[in-house]
C-alpha cells in the first residue's frame, strides 16, 4: 500500500512540479534534515509531516528528513538553538515570548496550524462550565513547558484570576494525561483540538469547554528555525515548506488514504487488519481534527499554504502581553518571514490533488 500510493503521488506530478521537484526526486545525495515535533506521541495527527515523509514529497526536494518527537514547545526551540534539530513544528506561543524578552534568534517560516487549537476538557459530569468556574481546581497539562501553560495564564486574567487561584499539575501526555483526567487528579485538562479527539476515540468521555471567537482564527502551531540556519540553506526552508503545501492539498482531498500512507510510514501503529474499519474511524477522527486546525477543511487547493499575516502575530503578542509573558512589546515582523512563501506553491496543485482522489 506505501508503494502504491507514494507512485501514484510521484507518477501524477513528477512531470508537472517545474523540473524542481523532479530534479530533487534523482539526486543521489539527499540532504539530511533533522524535523522536530513538540510531542512526545508521533502519532497520526501530524499529516504535515509524516505524510510528506510517506508520499516521498520530502524526497522530491532533495532532503533526507528524520522526523523525530521534541516533547514540547520549549523543548523543540531548544533542539534548534543548539543544533540538534534544523526545522521544527512547535506552538508559536513560548517561542515568540523568548523572541520578544531574550532574542533567541528562532523565527517561524510556515504556520501549519492556522487556527487556535487549545482548549479546555472536564469530565461530562463536571460542575466546570466556564474559565469562570476555575477557581480553587486543579489544572492538568502536558508539561510545564508547553504553550498550554501561557494559554491557561491568559484565560484566567481574562476572568480576573492568576494561576494562584488554580493548582497547575503535570500530567504528561496521552494516555497519562486521560487518566489524570479520568480518574480526579486533575478536574480540567488542557488539550487541543486533535488530543480532544483522541481521548475520544480511545474511549474517554469528556466535554470540551467552548473557545472564545478570538481564539479562533490565529496560528498555533508553526515551522521554525534559526535565522542563521534559514540563511545558509535557503533550499531546504523552501523544501520543507513546499512539501508540506503538497501534504496538505493531499490530505484535504483524501484523508482515508493519508491514514493509510501513515499505517505504512509506522506500521506499529497499524491494525493488523488494514480492512480495520473501527481502525480507520478512529484514525479519521483524529485527522479529521488536525485538518481543522490546519483549515484545510475550508481553503481550496490553490490556497497560499504556508504564507503569514503580520496582523495574527499582532493579534498572538496582544495576548501575550495582556498575560504578562512578553515584557516590551517588539514589531511583530520579527517572529516571521515570508520570504519563501512563494516558493511554497511551486507545484501543480490540481495534480496532486488528482494524486489523492486517485489513492484508495
């Protein structure tokens, strides 16, 4: 099934990506890139990545991706202040706040996620209904680390409360953090779109407690390096960037075969069956989440994947300076460039959408 649908996918487009793609696709030195997640589960709710990996996309620019886990936010940006990860995917929150108050030289160069992603979880029988009724619980995150932290901060000011007004605990991730839940060590949980979904799917009974409208429409989830490194290999940032356009326009067109690409690309994480139809609701369902978060599920094909709005980032340090997390606010043109956001679209978008209706 990989080999199917990565030929289908090269077959389809490899005579209509501009001679750039193709040129990548026979090189015989590949250029090894080491891709940080801030997770510590690779799961299948990272299409960006792992579905560009299975369809060879990564190939066709040239590169040699390892896409490995970096736990969290804080933990990835310090995988790429030090050299041991070159591009990584994490929360823009955390890393826009050491920007601002200490330079780190860490810019975003593709928004993957372009709407708000975190949100509040109780059990469904919580007397928790609001941010308002947060006083005196006990708070469950993934780490301390994490953008939840800031977003929880943010949430309680908002209300007229601090975070000494709830008992923050670190739970871990997956399953760790559905039990803490489950279980009353904590009475909310700070998750995101995509985990809500797969506490669902693993069979938790849970009620996610509504996002406010501003929450909604800015990123969460970014691409980034260092300025030093986007500077000395400009091919590999438009690489990245153009293969993860090319995942995206896959997967918006055909979810059921991006499951089925990322069963082949961590065959540990397939059904033994892969007629498994509970095995595929599940994976759906938690693709499905991802692809809202990358509003892939509204954009067409030919949309401008991977550009960025100096007015989002506006909008992100508002925030955090309302939640005391950036001390001075900076011109917001310092946390991004789009400088080769044009190279993003150097492809047949009608091919590989093809591409992907084609895949069973």
């Amino acid at each position: 099934m990989r080999n199917f649908i990565r030929h289908l996918a090269l077959a389809t487009t490899s005579a209509a990506l501009l001679g750039l793609s193709a040129a990548g696709a026979l090189a015989a030195d590949l250029k090894k890139v080491t891709y940080a997640i801030a997770t510590a589960d690779l799961n299948v709710g990272y299409p960006f990545a792992t579905l560009a990996k299975a369809l060879g996309y990564f190939e066709e620019e040239g590169l040699d991706v390892d896409i490995v886990p970096g736990q969290s936010s804080a933990a990835t940006a310090q995988l790429l202040l030090t050299g041991r990860a070159d591009v990584g995917v994490a929360q823009p929150d955390p890393v826009m706040i050491q920007r601002a108050n200490a330079k780190i030289p860490l810019i975003s160069f593709y928004p993957v996620s372009r709407r708000g992603t975190n949100v509040f979880v109780v059990l469904p029988n919580s007397k928790v209904k609001s941010v308002a009724d947060f006083k005196g619980t006990k708070v469950g995150v993934g780490d301390l680390g994490s953008g939840s932290v800031t977003y929880l901060r943010a949430r309680l000011m908002d209300e007229g409360m601090s975070m000494n007004d709830v008992q923050l605990v670190a739970t871990g991730y997956g399953t760790p953090g559905f039990e803490a839940l489950k279980s009353g060590v904590v009475d909310i949980s700070v998750s995101f779109t995509g985990g809500v979904a797969r506490m669902k799917v693993a069979g938790y009974d849970v009620r996610a407690i509504s996002q406010t409208e501003a929450e909604q429409n800015q990123y969460s989830y970014n691409l980034f390096a260092t300025e030093n490194y986007i500077k000395t290999n400009p091919d590999v940032i438009k690489g990245i960037g153009r293969a993860t356009a090319k995942a995206t326009v896959f997967l918006k067109n055909n979810p059921q075969a991006a499951v089925r690409a990322f069963w082949t690309y961590a065959p540990d994480r397939a059904p033994k069956d892969p007629n498994d139809a509970s095995a595929m609701e599940r994976d759906i369902t938690i693709l499905k989440g991802q692809i809202r978060d990358m509003a892939a599920d509204e954009m067409p094909d030919d949309f401008a994947w991977g550009s960025q709005d100096v007015a989002v980032y506006e909008k992100i340090q508002n925030y955090l300076v309302a939640a005391e997390q950036i001390k001075t606010p900076a011109d917001p043109s310092i946390f991004f460039t789009n400088e080769f956001a044009s190279s993003y679209l150097d492809f047949d978008h009608q091919a590989i959408a093809a591409a992907a209706k084609a895949a069973k």
